[in-house]
C-alpha cells in the first residue's frame, strides 16, 4: 500500500509535472483565497484581506519546494534541473562542449571500432547450434621431428579406426579439399571444394537450406555422386533455381547429381578458419561425398577431421579418449608409435587462432587513445571549472551542499560523455566499414563484424564510465574549495589553490607518457612492415604472372600425358611475344604452404625416429627459377637436356643444406623420396630458401625435381610461371589463347601476379601498421591538444605576473622560454616515464616484430623527439601569446 | 485568550490524522479543524501545513480527491485511509503512553525517589 503510494507520486511526478504544479497552485490559491474571506467575514477590509492572507501564509515558494520534496519530487527534480542547467551551461560555450565531445567521441569511437572485431571474431559464438561442442581432432607431428608444421592430415585407416573407436564424439567427419572443373552448363569454371564424409554436415549442425545432406550410403565408393553446392554457386551459376534438386551436373567429367543446397553465407571451412599447413580454399563452393573404404588401403595422409562431442564430454575428456585409441593402435602396430599423437582443439579457438594477439594489442592501443582521450577532457574541465569558481562559490554561499555541487558537475560530464558516445557510434560506425574495406581477407569472421547491440552497449558502458572518470577529478577539485579562501581571492585571477596546478600537470605528463607507449609501438611496428617489404624471399617478384593449372584426373590419367602437356605448353608460352621465361611448379612463391614428405639420405640414415629427415617435395620444369626470379646459388640450374632418360637431378635449398650438410656441402650428393621404390638423385645447384606464406617465415629445407624424371608426387594441380618484359597484365589473353590452343577444357584459376600475391600476404602487418599507426596519429594529436590547452590556460592566468616581469625589465624572448620551458619539463617527465612504460610494453610485442628488436633504440629516441617537437610546437602558440603581453593592458586587468 | 502555544516537533502530522479521521477535509479545513479542536490555543505555520500533507500522502496515510467546497469552488479534500487509520491508532498509543510517562517523571515528588 505504501509502497505503491510512493511509486504512485513518483510516476505522477515524473509523467504529470505540469499537472501536479498546476494542482499545487490551485490547492494553495484556495487556501490563501478562503482565508481571506474568513478575514473579510470578521471585519477585515476588502483591500488588504488577501494580501494579510498571504502574510500568514509564509513564503508561498519555500512552501511549494518542501511539498515537492515532500512527495519525493526532489530527487528527480534536482535531477531534471541538473540536467536542464547543465546543458545550458554546456550550450553556452559551444567551443569547450564541441573540442570535450569530439575529444571523447573519437575515443568512444575508436575503441568501440575495436570492440566490434573482438566481439565479432573473439566472442560471438561461431554460427553453428551448440559451437562449444564442435571440434577438431588434430594429429600433430612427433616430438622433436619438424615437419614445418606442426599438424599433418590423417591417413584414412587413421580415421576408421577413430570412428571405430571414438566414444567421445557423437559424430566424426572426415574431410580433404580438392578442385572441381565444371563443365556441360556453359563456360567451363574452375571451383574449390570439398570431399566430406556424411557426418560432416551433421558435425557442424548445419543443413542443407534446400535438400538434404549426404546419406550414409552414399558415402562409399562407387556412390559418391551426388553434390552439395554453396548458396553463392547456387545463385551465381544456376539463377537460384529451385528445381535444381536431382539435376546432374559435369564435374571433372563425371555426372553428380545436385542433392543439397547450403544455407546462404555457409562456406566451411574457410582457408582462415583452419591450420594454414593444410593450404585449404579460400571459400569451399561444393561439398562431394569422401567415400573413404571401409577397409582403406595404404595410401597417402589428406584428411583434416571435424567432430561434434557428445553432450557433457569435455575437451579434456575427449582427449583423453583419443589418447587411449593412440595407445591402442601402437600397442597394435609399433609403426605408429610416434605417428598417431593427437591433439583435440575446439573449433571456436581453432577460427580464432594467431588473430587473438594482434586483437589484444589493438584492444590494449585504443585503450590508450581512450585513456589520453579522457585526461583531456578530465583537463579542460578541470581548466573551466577554475574559471567557474565564482559561480560554485555564489552557489555554495547561497546554500548549495558540496554533494549538489559535485552532483551538478557530474551530470554536465555524464551530458559530454553521452554526446559523444553518441557522436562515437557513428565514428565507430565508419571505422567498421573502413576496417571491413582494408581489413586482411586472412582475418577469420570479418565479415561479421558488425555495430550489433553489444558494440551498442559496449560504447553506452565506455561513455558512462569515461564520463564518470573525468567528471570526478574536477568535482572534487570544486567540492574541496574553501569558501572563504574563494571569496577572499574572489576578483583575483590566479587561482586554482595548489591541488588542481598538480593534477593538471599529472594527466598532462600521463598523457605524454601515454602517448610514447602507444607510437612507439607503432612505429615498431612499422619499422617490422618496412623491414619486411626489404625481406628477402628468395625470388624477385617483378613482371611475373602466374596462374594455377589444375587438371582433369581423368583425361590426364598418365604421367607421361601430362609431361607432354607441359612440354607443349611452355613452348607456346615461350613463344608469346613479351614474355621473357616461362616455368611450371608446383607452387610458386608467396602461393601457400609446400608439402612436406619423409625423404632418404644414404649418407646419413636415420637413426632414430626424430632423425627421420623431411622436405617440401617440389616438382618444377627448367625456366621455373628464371621466372620467379630466383638466383642459382652454386651449381646448375635444370636443363633441356635434363631428359626422362638422364641422370635424375636435383637441386635444395640453402636450408636443406645447412640441415643435412652443413660442413661438405650439397653438391653431388643423394637424396630420393623416403620410399625406396623411387631412385636416388643427384643434387646439382643450390638456390636460396624461397618463402612460401609470408616474408616472415622461418624457411624450411626444400628440393626441386624435374617434372619429366618421374617424380613422384602427383602433376594435377601445378603453376605456371611467365617473366615478362613489359606488365604482365598486358599478356593475359594471349596466355589464355596458347593455353586452350592445347585443351580448350583447361581452366586457368587464380590469374594473378606475383607482386598481387606477395601484396596479399602483407595484408595482415599492414593492417596492423595502419591501425595501430591511426591511433598513434590520433594520441599524438589528442596530447598536443592537451597541452596547448594546459599551457594557454597558464599563460591566460599568469598574464598580470608576465606583464609586471615584463615591466621591470624582463626580456620578451626570456617570457617565451619561459612558457615553453614549462611545456619542455612537462614533456620531458611524460617522455621519461613514457620510456619506462614502453619498454615493459613493447617486450610483450617482440612476436611482432621481425628485424628489429623491441627495444629499438631509433624509434625510441625518433618517436620522443617527435613527441618533444609536436608538444613544443602546441606550447608555441601560446607562448607567443605570453610574449607579446603589453604589461599596461595586463597590469590595468584587474 | 491564552498565548498559543507552538507545536511540538513531529505532533503537526498527528494532528492532521486526527482532523481527517472525522471526516475529508480541504487543506485549510484541516487548519480551521485543528484550532476548533484545540480552541485555538495552537498555532500552526500555514505555510507548514501543505508539505505535511504531501509527506502523508505519499506516506500513504491519507488521500486525496478533488471535490467541491462550501461556497462551490474547486477544493482538494484529504481523507484517511485504511493504513492511515491503523497508523493513527499507533501513534495515538504511543503518544498516549509517552505522555502518561513523561507526567509521571515530571510529578514525581522528593520523598518518592
């Protein structure tokens, strides 16, 4: 009953403001009106009856606030009324308002633009139902053996026995990439996909949007033909057809039959998502039955598993299943021992992967532009609230609690802190569609970040805490006031007592200091950028085109079919006026990770298992190197004359020859493929280590075969390679021309240059550099605002001090150096302190970095010049300001 | 006449329970009520009167309804409610008890200690 008697008045006083007053006017009016009828009725004139009623009355005003408070208006009244004058007070000095909330807003803005990606790519659930349950059954290699990475695929026996066994798991899919050449329904097109097994789907909970998934019986060999295909080829290639269900359709030269299409925006797994070891599609367009046997034979490792756990199994629970099947199948056969370590990762990490670093260290960077960002505003509202000091006192002399005081300048900050989240969503809301424009297509779950409720709530959450932090410093600033002391200095402009001087100069020193943390990273950052566009990966990637060149199995069953082929081809391709060389290989720089193999050495046999040695397998024709421009070291390059027939060559890397050779030398010596069924060759040139994913990487040892000596990895998916004479681009066309000149069903995939590859592989340190350097720019800018602030505020107070030094004989030119020399000690400490602080930060970023060391003495020394000069350069303004003080004017102020 | 006397801290609300317990009442009917009631020998701040009455009702010891007064003009008449009655019945035992006590320390005579 009470309580909703309150709750009552208070609605009513909210929502019927108007009203309520009216009726408190009414029922007062009444009153004074009735009473002075009383007074007439006894005698009292007509004339002064009213007036002698309000007399008894009292103060009518005071009467109405203690009714208000009475029936708990005041609360929300003080409230409305704080609001109302503080926005008048904040409306009245519009430049203070628009420099504080723009300010703020690009602080707001920009972390709330970082926010967005770690929610998006960090924090969101993946998008399939119950995510926390799918996960990756990951075989990792043996310890101590490097195969350049650290996971290799699973051999199909390997998965049989897992879906034998697998206790965790409610379902175990296998899956390997492949490409697809689709042909019969117009232009033959070249597709990325996948062979899945029938669990795949069911794995991640997702199906088909129109159809259905594999069936179990369609997963063995001899009825895998049926097809899966993505939305976007669905919508691409065949008009959104929805009788597309059961149409067959050419691919490689088999008929499949459409059975399934995927939900839109479905593309598992992305190259992104997964280990880049296994060197998947950029973007899957089909999934295909994998039809692994049942009794699989011996055969080449090409699977990446995918399980969904059964409901209440943990990772840990999991692995520790999968740790007994390993110790069952090597207790069955000692060839596994070593071969079959497996490790269980969720699916969520997995997707995440190397991506959580660099999305800390932007976190941690647009905190800082926030931090710098909020001691701004903290100062300028601390500068203003000196110059309000005669209106506080007015107002506590006239009975204003310190509480309503520090209340009423905490609402005037919260008021500047939600303008500028507000100003800051659309700042956010622009950053997000430049991140999404720049951001590295390599960057996992990019296209869905997006300004969804949690951004929204994330910048609500920073406005209120900022505005609450730097509303408090000057609220209490004002609230310590002495009254006395306050109206005793009343006129004089010197002010501020000793404690707001030293807080001012605190946030302006923390601001710098702030700042070198944040643009030394930066430029570390850059520094790591410049040195890798200068790396050395072993080619030059100037005037080269390449394209992939993948082949129908069918038509190109033979070895020596394909041989042919190539030969054919770089004859023409030679013969293409602009072209200066032309190779086949089966990568070429910057395209991807090789393929790492188990290779022989009869000088040195392996002892043990972790002396096993490997290298990436590499088969290429003569003039590849030429083309990609990679110098022969010593020895010979491959030759024409190097037939089928001639001794079988080779030539290795530096890498492999400081592994295996490190003292002799590789020249001459043998090497084949582990499998002693393939012979021995020769090695006969060494040429540098050639970096395959990125300029960073560490090279792993690598052999070149020729591909007319029966090499034995398979030809189906090789690159070309064209060194022009003029740009590449130019010759395109005849490219396509010579090549469908030989088989007018062979597709070119992935036309691009080598610059373009190499470009792409930048894209990640370059969007680092661009971001973290953005909010470098963006600190550098917000402390020279800080400080102009700070030191022509001090300048504006010490104006009739100036003018009586100047009076008395003190050099203008000693004025100014003495304002910029409070600025230079300022800057100096921040500049200290800064140093400190980044030399403890830039050591948690030395995986960053390549080619120069975290404590990189030029940047640290060219950023904190820089930071001296930017600083100085805010200070000089005002201090020429202070110089040109006319002591009459200043001494006649007061 | 005797000098009025002022009111005791906190008695005002009591007194206006009283007033409307006999029936509703406009805001200066409360007041004529009252020194009708104590024969004028109290004296009652007007300006006072009003934010005890808002304190009442948004304490919810009283009501309030727009009616009409004696000469037909727009009045605002409190009345008490249920919770208000049992409210007064408290506070009248308190006072009461209060009273009897505080008279008999003040009676109470040397040869009695």
């Amino acid at each position: 009953m009470t309580l909703w008697s309150r709750m009552h008045s208070w609605v009513r006083t909210i929502l019927q403001r108007s009203r309520v007053e009216s009726e408190m006017d009414t029922e007062l009016r009444f009153h004074m009106e009735a009473r002075a009828e009383d007074l007439i009725r006894s005698g009292v004139p007509c004339v002064v009856a009213l007036r002698r009623a309000r007399l008894e009355f009292g103060g009518v005003e005071s009467a109405k606030e203690e009714c208000r408070e009475a029936s708990g208006a005041s609360f929300i009244e003080n409230l409305l009324q704080d609001i109302r004058f503080g926005s008048r007070i904040l409306r009245k000095s519009p430049g203070f308002t628009a420099v504080a909330v723009l300010t703020l807003a690009v602080g707001i803005g920009a972390s709330a633009a970082v926010f967005s990606l770690v929610n998006a790519i960090l924090l969101k659930p993946l998008p399939y139902p119950d995510s926390n349950r799918i996960v990756l059954p990951e075989l990792v290699s043996p310890p101590g053996v490097s195969l350049g990475s650290e996971y290799f695929p699973w051999g199909q026996s390997q998965f049989r026995m897992l879906t034998r066994d697998a206790h965790p798991f409610q379902t175990v899919a296998a899956f390997q990439n492949d490409s697809f050449n689709l042909t019969g329904s117009g232009e033959p097109v070249f597709l990325d996909g996948f062979r899945a097994s029938a669990e795949f789907f069911p794995s991640l909970g997702i199906s088909p949007a129109l159809g259905r998934a594999f069936a179990a019986d369609e997963d063995q060999p001899g009825h895998e033909y049926e097809v899966i295909i993505s939305d976007r080829l669905w919508r691409e290639r065949f008009g959104a057809d929805r009788n597309i269900l059961g149409r067959a359709v050419e691919l490689n030269g088999y008929a499949y039959t459409v059975v399934g299409v995927m939900p839109e925006g479905f593309a598992f797994p992305r190259a992104e998502e997964m280990p880049s070891s296994f060197n998947f599609p950029a973007e899957p367009q089909l999934w295909v039955p994998l039809a692994i046997p049942a009794e699989p034979k011996p055969g080449p490792s090409e699977l990446a598993l995918i399980g969904r756990l059964k409901p209440g199994v943990t990772i840990a629970q999991a692995q520790a299943a999968m740790d007994l099947i390993t110790k069952h199948a090597e207790a069955q056969d000692h060839r596994w021992i070593g071969w079959f370590n497996t490790r269980v990762v969720p699916l969520q990490r997995q997707v995440v992967g190397d991506t959580r670093h660099p999305l800390q260290l932007m976190l941690g960077a647009v905190c800082i532009v926030l931090l710098i960002a909020c001691s701004n505003v903290a100062n300028l509202l601390l500068t203003r609230s000196l110059a309000r000091r005669r209106e506080f006192t007015l107002r506590a002399a006239l009975g204003a609690g310190r509480a309503r005081l520090i209340r009423q300048l905490l609402t005037e900050s919260l008021l500047i802190a939600l303008a500028a989240g507000a100003a800051g969503i659309l700042i956010a809301n622009a950053g997000i569609y430049f991140v999404k424009m720049l951001g590295p297509a390599n960057l996992p779950r990019l296209r869905e970040v997006t300004l969804d409720l949690p951004v929204l709530a994330f910048a609500l959450g920073v406005s209120l805490v900022t505005g609450v932090l730097f509303g408090l410093a000057p609220a209490i600033g004002a609230a310590r006031e002495n009254l006395v002391d306050s109206l005793r200095e009343g006129s004089q402009r010197s002010g501020g007592g000793r404690m707001t001087p030293r807080l001012r100069n605190a946030l302006l020193v923390s601001q710098v200091a702030l700042a070198l943390v944040l643009v030394v990273s930066a430029g570390l950052l850059t520094r790591t950028f410049f040195r890798l566009l200068g790396a050395d990966g072993g080619f030059n990637a100037e005037r080269v085109l390449t394209f992939q060149l993948p082949l129908p199995a069918l038509k190109y069953a033979e070895q020596n079919q394909i041989v042919t082929l190539f030969q054919n081809m770089l004859e023409r391709l030679r013969a293409i006026p602009g072209v200066q060389s032309a190779g086949i290989g089966e990568t070429v720089p910057m395209s991807g990770e090789g393929e790492s193999t188990v290779i022989r050495i009869p000088d040195h046999p392996a002892a043990s298992l972790k002396e096993t040695p490997f290298a990436n397998f590499t088969v290429i024709s003569p003039g590849f190197f030429a083309a990609v421009g990679t110098p022969l070291l010593r020895g010979r390059d491959f030759q024409e004359t190097d037939t089928t027939d001639a001794m079988p060559v080779a030539i290795v890397n530096k890498a492999m020859e400081r592994k295996y050779w490190p003292n002799e030398g590789a020249l001459g010596k043998q090497v084949g493929p582990g499998s002693t069924r393939f012979p021995l060759l020769t090695i006969v040139g060494i040429v540098p280590d050639v970096k395959h994913t990125s300029l960073r990487e560490e090279s792993a040892p690598e052999m070149y075969v020729l591909y007319n000596q029966k090499p034995w990895p398979s030809m189906l998916n090789m690159h070309v390679a064209l060194r022009t004479k003029a740009d590449p681009a130019g010759i395109t066309e005849g490219v396509r021309d010579a090549v469908h000149g030989i088989d007018p069903d062979l597709p070119l995939a992935k036309v691009a240059t080598l610059t373009t590859l190499v470009d792409d592989s930048m894209a990640q340190p370059r969007f680092s550099v661009f971001l973290l350097g953005s909010f470098g720019i963006l600190a550098l800018l917000l402390a020279s605002i800080g400080m102009y602030g700070v030191i022509s505020y001090s300048v504006l107070q010490r104006t009739q001090e100036i003018g009586i030094r100047i009076a008395l004989g003190a050099q203008r030119r000693m004025v100014f150096g003495m304002v910029l020399g409070q600025g230079a000690r300022l800057t100096g400490l921040g500049i200290a302190i800064g140093i400190v602080a980044a030399l403890g930060v830039t050591r948690v970023m030395a995986s960053f970095l390549y080619g120069v060391r975290p404590t990189d003495p030029l940047t640290f020394a060219a950023v904190s010049l820089l930071l001296l000069g930017i600083v100085l350069l805010a200070c000089y303004l005002p201090a020429r300001r202070a110089m040109r003080v006319d002591p009459m004017v200043a001494l006649k102020y007061e | 006449m005797a000098k009025p006397i002022d009111l005791l801290q906190g008695t005002l609300d009591m007194l206006i329970l009283k007033a409307v317990s006999l029936g509703p009442l406009h805001g200066y009917g409360v007041l004529l009520r009252i020194q009708q009631i104590s024969k004028d020998r109290l004296e009652i701040q007007q300006g006072s009167l009003y934010p005890a009455l808002y304190r009442l009702e948004h304490q919810g010891w009283i009501a309030s309804e727009w009616g009409e007064s004696e000469n037909k003009r727009k009045a605002k008449y409190y009345r008490l409610t249920a919770a208000g009655k049992r409210r007064f019945q408290a506070e009248t035992e308190k006072w009461n008890r209060m009273a009897d006590m505080i008279a008999g320390i003040l009676n109470t005579t040397p040869e009695e200690v």
